[in-house]
C-alpha cells in the first residue's frame, strides 16, 4: 500500500534510531491520537486513532480510558519492532 501513497511513509522500525536511541512515547503518541499534525505531510493519509477508536465506543464515562489504553498499545507494539 505504501507504493500508493503520495508520500512514503517512514521506516517505523528506526523511529528510536533516528533519535539517538530514544524511543519518543509522548511525541508518538500525540501523532497518533490526533493531537499533533504533521505539517510536512500535507494531508492525512493514515486515520487519526484517537478519533477512530473514539466512534467505536458509545458515550460513557470510560471512553476515553479505553481510547488512551488503545493507543498505549501501538506505542509498545511500535517500540518491540524498533531495530
């Protein structure tokens, strides 16, 4: 799918690499959930999760929990893969 995209998406297994080491679970996450844009990519290609997994739910007090919990998995599935 990748090939398909105006813009190649980055390698996510060197996310830490190119950052000396460190693994950005703040920044990632904000990216994730839709809280931060991504000015040099123009539009969104990918979904914004936090708001996905956000119309999955009904309203209740445990929503954004539950939302939180969701994104916290990516981040450490994205950290397990970084090379």
């Amino acid at each position: 799918m990748s090939a398909s995209l105006a813009i190649r998406p980055p390698d996510l297994t060197k996310m830490a690499a190119r950052r000396r080491g460190n693994y950005p679970y703040d920044e990632l996450a904000s990216f994730i959930d839709g809280r931060k844009d991504i000015a040099a990519h123009g539009s969104r290609e990918m979904p914004v999760w936090g708001e996905r997994f956000a119309e999955e739910l009904r309203e209740d007090s445990q929503q954004e929990r539950i939302i939180h919990g969701k994104v916290l998995m990516l981040l450490v599935y994205l950290e397990s893969i970084q090379r």
